[in-house]
C-alpha cells in the first residue's frame, strides 16, 4: 500500500523560515515525481512545487518562485519542501503527492501557519 | 500558465439526482485532465484522470468526458457519500499543473 507521511508544519513568524519532509513508502521512490500541494484554510487546492525522479528538474508556481525550494533524497527515500521568507498567505496545509499531476497517492497534510 | 476555470462554485442536489460540473481550460490541454473528491479534513482522492479513464476503485456513476478546452465530471445518480468538494486539475506538458476553483456539492 502506498503511503506518504508528511512532517515539519507548525507555527513561524513571517519572514522566517520552515522545512516539510515527506516519507513515502509502499513504492519505489525513486522512480516517481512528487509534488506539493497546498490548502488555504476554507479555500481551493493551489499546486506549488514538483520535482522529477532524479531531482534533475524542479518546478514552482509563481507565488512561491524564489522562495521555497524542492528537493530530494532518493537514498533516504525523503520528498522535502524548504520554505524561506514565508508570508501570512502561505498559511495553509501542505500535501505532498505522487507524481507530477492525476496524484493517486497523497499525504495526510501538516498545518503551516504563518503569525507573529 | 493554464488556467482552470470550473463551474458552478457550489450546488445543491439530492440523492439520485444527475450531477454535472464543468472545468474550461484558457488553451487545449488534449484531454491530460484529472478529477478529485474532497471530503472536510480529508487528502483529495482521485476520481478519474485522461478525462475519461476511471480510477481502480471507483465507482462507476461516476464518468468524465470532453476535449480540447472544455471538460466534464457527471455523477449519474447522486449518493450520500458523494456529498463533497471537486476539484479538476490540468497536467499537460510542463508544470504548473493548475486546479480548478472547486465545486462543492451540498444536499438539498
């Protein structure tokens, strides 16, 4: 059964800074793109960020471009998203998801939320 | 970047109803088209993708059609747990792979 778990969410200041992981199992990870997807509390899904099998090709939605950043350890079977200068806006629950788009698989979701 | 336009933003029906929800796209994305089903807490689920391709699983009130720009999901005959939100999500050529606003269904 496959099965991602992410971790890292919680509560930062605006301006600071906060690295998601997320562990999958249940398939072999290096052979899938993975995604992030994230949900503003009461709002729609909003793609963010993805990165090929080999961690060759990233790619991010303009609101994010800059900022975060996407990467991979195959070794360690380990998706991560590292997230700088977070806004208020970029409070939200963060998916990771198998594969580029049509995502059979996802997480449970960690709660991002950004305050002072 | 494509964007997804979906309609309606929400609807309210009742069991056994036929459903219909639509997902325009701003150019031709040749029928690289997922749909997902989100319950309140819960992770989306993968209902149909290639537009039309039903998901292991799924059941088969369900079904998804269109071409070019314009797509749709139809639930045939509505059940109490479909009562949710829907989301469509484009996945041709390059990311970004937008979604659509959301539809959610409500019981009348």
């Amino acid at each position: 059964e496959v099965q991602l778990l992410e971790s890292g969410g919680g509560l930062v200041q605006p301006g600071g800074s906060l690295r998601l992981s997320c562990a999958p199992s249940g398939f072999t990870f290096s052979s899938y793109a993975m995604s992030w997807v994230r949900q503003a509390p009461g709002k729609g899904l909003e793609w963010v960020s993805a990165i090929s099998g080999s961690g060759d090709s990233t790619y991010f939605a303009d609101s994010v471009k800059g900022r975060f950043t996407i990467s991979r350890d195959n070794s360690k079977n380990t998706l991560y998203l590292q997230m700088n200068s977070l806004r208020a806006e970029d409070t939200a629950v963060y998916y990771c998801a198998q594969d580029l788009g049509k995502h059979r698989a996802w997480g449970q979701g960690t709660l991002v939320t950004v305050s002072s | 970047d494509i964007q997804m336009t979906q309609s309606p933003s929400s609807l309210s029906a009742s069991v056994g109803d036929r459903v219909t929800i639509t997902c325009r796209a701003s150019q031709g994305i040749k029928n690289s088209l997922a749909w997902y089903q989100q319950k309140p807490g819960k992770a989306p689920k993968l209902l149909l993708s290639a537009a039309s391709r039903l998901e292991s699983g799924v059941p088969s009130r369900f079904s998804g059609s269109g071409s070019g720009t314009d797509y749709t999901l139809t639930i045939s005959s509505l059940q109490p747990e479909d009562f949710a939100t829907y989301y469509c999500q484009q996945y041709y050529s390059t990311p970004p792979f937008t979604f659509g606003q959301g539809t959610k269904v409500e019981i009348k």
